[in-house]
C-alpha cells in the first residue's frame, strides 16, 4: 500500500485527482464502510471526494490517510 501510494505520487505530478483516486482505491480496497465509521465521513461522501472526479478537501484526506494507517510527509524537492 506504502509503494503504491508513493509511485502515484511520483506519477501524478500536480495532478491532485490522480492521487484522490490512488487514496479510493486503498481505501476501497480496506473497506469503505469500515474508514466511513474511522473518519467520521459518509461513505457516499467518501466515494465522490475519493472517486478521481472529486475534490475532497485536505481535512478530508488527512482523515483518510490517518485512517489507513499512514502519516503524510514532506521533504525538500531535489533540484
């Protein structure tokens, strides 16, 4: 989950649906029902932030993401 999510990263560039849908397809994978009750989002409203034509918040992500388990980090571009 870990690789995947750092490949789309690398992948999507500004492209912040892309990444939206990568976090959906983890997501759906675990269960939506079950990260619905852990963020306290509705599952609906998770299937559309989450969907790639979706724009969920950060809030939202952030949620998701400590949700999954993960933490979210930053680090200096290497240009």
């Amino acid at each position: 989950m870990v690789l995947y999510l750092q490949a789309c990263f690398e992948e999507a560039g500004d492209d912040a649906a892309f990444i939206a849908k990568a976090i959906g397809t983890i997501a759906k994978a675990r269960g939506m029902s079950q990260l619905a009750h852990d963020t306290g989002l509705g599952r609906e409203s998770l299937y559309k932030a989450l969907s790639g034509d979706g724009n969920p918040s950060l809030a939202t992500i952030l949620k998701v993401i400590k949700a999954l388990g993960l933490k979210l980090h930053v680090e200096a571009a290497g240009h």
